[in-house]
C-alpha cells in the first residue's frame, strides 16, 4: 500500500478508536442503537447535563458515528452505522473472556 495512504487509514482509524475511548460517548452510541433520540431525550435518559452531552455529540458526528436530522426546531440524532455497536459488542466478549482468564489466574494464587 503506498505510504501516504497507510498513513492516513491508520490516523481515520485513530481517530474512530478515540470516539470510542470515551465511556459516555459509548453510552451515547448504545442508547442510540435502540432509536434516534433528540439531546434532550439523551440527556434525561443518560442523567447528565446537556453541554456534556451536546459536546460528546459533537466528537461522535465529527467521526460519522452519529448522524444529525433537523427536524422542525429540533436535532434527531442516529446511530450512523450499526456495525459500530457490534465492533463494541465484540470487544466486552473479548474483555469478558480476559477478565476471566485473569480470575482464574487469582484463583491459581489463592
């Protein structure tokens, strides 16, 4: 692959491995892959204040996680590709198993 490409697939995977570091921006994407949601709705159901979230909104849309649709006076945000959710799902599965692994380590010392 030519250097110049790698180079840029490797910063645009950076960049959405930092959307994900975050644990309220994972909060954000999990709730919105149950169904598009406005701030306001987001910010009651996750009970935080609404520039955090607003702010957490403006990472996940810059990275194209989420996608934004006015509609009337307000924002509706979505989840912008389902995949993302399962990338997550699949790193608790792999965290799971490393977390029991390590407990069965303590266990061994026990």
């Amino acid at each position: 692959m030519n250097k110049v490409l790698e180079l840029e697939v490797n910063q645009l995977h950076a960049e959405i491995c930092a959307g994900l570091a975050d644990p309220t921006r994972i909060m954000i994407l999990y709730t919105l892959s149950q169904s598009p949601r406005n701030v306001t709705e987001l910010c009651n159901e996750l009970n935080m204040p609404q520039p955090l979230v607003s702010r957490h909104l403006k990472v996940l849309r810059e990275r194209g996680m989420v996608t934004s649709e006015r509609r009337g006076t307000v924002v509706v945000y979505s989840l912008g590709d389902t995949r993302l959710i399962q990338a997550l799902d699949l790193l608790r599965s792999a965290m799971r198993d490393n977390l029991a692994k390590r407990a069965k380590l303590v266990e061994a010392f026990a």
